[in-house]
C-alpha cells in the first residue's frame, strides 16, 4: 500500500477560511457502506438519521494558543538573532518530566542545545531588541532527530498554557490564510479539556440547538479526550504507508465514559464516532486489552495515557458503528483512517471527487461526511 494512493486533485477554492454560520448549516455528505450509496444533505438532517439509544461519543479537547514567537538567547543573555525575524515556537505536548515540553521550531536550524528562547518579547524587531520582559522563556535541552525539540520552562504545565494563551497564537493549520479572532471560533460547542494544538475540527457542526434536538429525541452522548498533537497532523512522507511512524498523544477516557460505551455494545445500540481522534481513541484502548485482562473484544476500560495507533484500510474495528468526520488532506493518515472506515478505498475515493464534483468545502472549516 502506497501513499500515492490516497492522493487527490482538490481546487484550492474548496479549502475552506472559516465555518459557516449556523455551523449546523454545512453540508454533509451521507455514506452508506453496505450499499455504497451516497446523498446529500445538510447537518442539521442527521437528526433524522439517528435514533433513541444512539451513543454519540465525542472528543471534548480544548485547544490553546500553542503557537508562538520570541527571540532567541544565549544563556549569558547576548541576543544571538542575526535575521530580521522572530522564531516561531510551537508547544506540541508536554512530557513526563514538570515543565519538559516537546516543540517544533521554525527555523530549526538557528536553535542549539543551551540556548534560551524568550516568549514574551513582542518587539517587531528582535535583532535590536532590547527588552527585559522575560516572565516567558524555555531554555532548549535536546533537539531529537525526527526534528522535534525538548524544552525546559520553568513553569507547571498549567501555568505556561496560561502563558501561552497570554502571549501565543491561535494554531490555526497552514491552509487558513487568516486567524480567527476569538479562540472560541476555533473550538467545538462542547470542548472541555486544555490541551489540543488543533481543534477536533468534526465537532465543529455541533450546535447548542442541534444538540438540544438530538437529546430530546434519546441520544445519548459520551465524552473521550485526545489532545491533537502531531500524531493527528503530521504528513506522511514515506513511499509505503507501513514506514510512517505514527507520534504518540494523550488520551483520556474515565470510567463512567467506557460503561456508556460497553453498555451500549452491550445492547446492540450504534456507537457514532466525532472525529478521528475519537475512532482512534475507542479502537486504540480496545486493543490495550493486557492493561485490563478482564477485558473482552468489543469492549473499552478507563484508560489515561499515549495511543499512537495507525489505522490503514484492513483495520478490524471493534468499537465504532458509524462516524462524523470532515474532509481530509490528500495522503494524510486521517483519509486513510476513513478509507479504512467506509471497508472500501475505491468508495471513499469516489465520495472524494464527487464532493469536488458538487463544490463542498474542505478540510478543517469544511463540511461534513457521515459514514454509517
């Protein structure tokens, strides 16, 4: 299995800037697997294709403003920037180790182990910078090969989102030409847990109203944690989609969330995935079946800690019946993980031209797919 084939031609009109309003609004695309049909409709119709006991399950991540620039230093405090720029820091995940987050920096190549990396400057030109506000800095430990760099800041993990959130960015993806004013606008109706540097964008069709709908009709909701980070975004840039390593990120699922899940397993009633955060969440506990050996196919435990499961076409799914997702870049393990999905490759690739065939918009703003 090639990368190549999960490439696609999409006009770069299609890409959309910003969500619609009402959010419930957008399009969606409803896939049927067993007859391979497909119809279209908008959001707001998915009340009509769920019923009383549907567990809908979702990924509540909060995003933060992980995306940030400052000046970088030598640790004597002599200003080493030579360019007429700031760097950009990006916070991926924090470690194990208080106050150890791993990053990415651009450019990469100025950064040296020792060096200081001063946060809180908003000088427009850090090469005559003079400034002293320095509440904000992490100095850099250890730049690892795959291009990530470990940091140490001298704060808790909470204390720098809060930082961040001061002086930071919105990390809004490369194709969004312009950053939503308000983090809101980039965050889900129902986000609950700080820790995302990109929303789990499938949720962003939800409405308070639309919510409201649903649970008058006997939905039930269920609530897992991802917070996206590379293993979520980071392209794949091997020839054979085997040799794409896939990065870790930290998932939570509590007790009362997984007999919600095991319960409605249990009863022969839908699990309906928000997302591939969500997909992964629930198929990748599944499998961590050594951690609690009481547990049985078809099932999930609470579980908090890393999931870095790769799901490719081939993939036996456990846990999930149906799933509400976006759609995705070409060659990008989430397309393959909805390929995976729908059973057929050759299915989802035709859904794929017929939603530029049909002008929906795409990717993290864009419309929606339903895959039952």
């Amino acid at each position: 299995m090639y990368t190549s084939d999960f490439d696609y031609n999409l006009p770069t009109e299609l890409i959309a800037q910003k969500s619609v309003d009402p959010r419930d609004h957008s399009k969606m695309m409803v896939v049927n697997h067993g007859t391979e049909s497909i119809e279209h409709k908008h959001f707001f119709d998915i009340v009509d294709y769920l019923q009383k006991g549907d567990l809908i399950v979702w990924n509540t991540s909060k995003v933060f403003k992980a995306r940030l620039f400052g000046k970088l230093m030598a640790q004597n405090g002599e200003n080493l920037w030579e360019h007429k720029r700031k760097i950009e820091l990006f916070l991926v995940r924090p470690m194990e180790n208080d106050g150890v987050w791993k990053v990415l920096a651009k450019p990469g190549k100025h950064v040296k182990n020792g060096m200081r990396i001063v946060l809180s400057c908003s000088c427009e030109d850090v090469s005559d910078c003079s400034c002293n506000n320095e509440d904000f800095f992490c100095d850099v430990l250890v730049k690892e090969k795959e291009g990530t760099i470990l940091v140490q800041f001298p704060d808790t993990e909470e204390a720098v989102r809060k930082k961040a959130n001061r002086y930071g960015h919105i990390p809004i993806p490369p194709y969004v030409k312009d950053e939503p004013h308000q983090l809101e606008l980039y965050q889900t109706a129902y986000a609950q847990q700080e820790g995302s540097v990109a929303a789990p964008t499938a949720g962003f069709h939800f409405t308070d109203a639309l919510i409201e709908k649903l649970t008058k009709k006997g939905v039930e909701f269920a609530e897992v944690s991802l917070h996206v980070g590379l293993g979520t975004f980071l392209p794949v840039k091997t020839e054979r989609v085997k040799d794409h390593t896939m990065h870790a990120e930290i998932v939570e699922l509590t007790k009362e969330n997984a007999e919600k899940i095991n319960r409605a397993k249990r009863e022969g009633r839908r699990v309906i995935a928000v997302g591939t955060t969500t997909v992964r969440t629930l198929e990748g506990i599944a499998m961590l079946r050594d951690l609690c050996p009481t547990q049985t196919p078809m099932q999930v435990h609470a579980y908090h800690g890393d999931i870095n499961i790769f799901i490719t076409p081939g993939f036996e799914f456990q846990i999930v019946d149906a799933m509400i997702t976006n759609f995705h870049l070409p060659k990008s393990t989430l397309l393959m993980l909805v390929c995976a999905f729908s059973k057929s490759q050759a299915l989802m690739m035709e859904c794929y031209r017929e939603a530029v065939a049909q002008k929906y918009r795409f990717y993290s703003f864009g419309d929606a797919m339903f895959i039952v």
